[in-house]
C-alpha cells in the first residue's frame, strides 16, 4: 500500500474594488507522492505549483479570470466605466453595459476588444463577446 497525500487546493482572490471579486476552487484529490516528484532535487514552488494547476485543468480558468481582474488595464478607463465583465464561458466573455448606445459601441469594436483580450492572456481565451444590458 503506497502512502497518499491529501491535496485539497483552494485558490482564492478578492480584489479590494467594487468591480472584481473571483473564487476559484479545485476539488480535493489524492496523489501519490512517488508521481509529484523526479529525483531532481528540490524545484521552485512557482514550478510546482504551476504544474499541478496544470494537471489540475485549473490554468485556463485562472487566465480567464486575470482578463476579468484585468478588465480596465486592458480596455481602458472609458469602456472599463461604461461595462463589467460578469463571467466567461466556452470562449464566450459575458459582458454588462450600461445602456444600449453603449452597447451598440461596443458592438462595432468587438473584434478589436477580442484581440486585446487575447493579447493580454497571450492565447487565444476569448473568440466572441455577450453584450448584457
């Protein structure tokens, strides 16, 4: 019987702004510890932990949300004010605007919005935008 070890991870990021508040949360496994590590010698943690997000299936996810907490740096003060990303879904980005003119706007710039998006997770995370009032 080989030993397990419990890993139950629980990532968590609140934003201090009315805006953005997100909560990730990978469900609780079991590993065993002859499978998490080579005989290398000890590795970076910022390794470790990147690649168990990434075994985890957790990476994507976490990109998706640093669009969304990232939400004003990439667009902009004048769009970040008038819109709010609500979630992203299937490649899809849910997007709140305040009111119609606006989301006509938005409409005719969504390809170039797409590709900021994009640019700033470097992969392709976002292929079509959800325009919510």
């Amino acid at each position: 019987m080989s030993r397990k070890i419990f890993v139950s991870l629980y990532l968590k990021n609140l934003v201090n702004s009315k805006k953005n508040s997100c909560l990730l949360k990978a469900e609780s496994l079991y590993l065993d510890p002859m499978q998490i590590r080579d005989k290398k010698g000890p590795e970076n943690i910022g390794s470790v932990l990147g690649n168990l997000l990434k075994d985890l299936g957790l990476e994507k996810r976490i990109k998706e949300q640093e669009v969304i907490i990232n939400w004003e740096k990439i667009v902009g003060n004048n769009i970040a004010e008038n819109t709010k990303p609500f979630k992203i879904e299937g490649a899809k980005l849910f997007l709140k605007v305040k009111s119609s003119a606006w989301r006509n706007e938005l409409f005719y710039l969504k390809k170039e919005l797409i590709s900021k998006l994009n640019d700033s997770a470097k992969q392709e995370l976002i292929k079509d935008i959800i325009f919510l009032n």
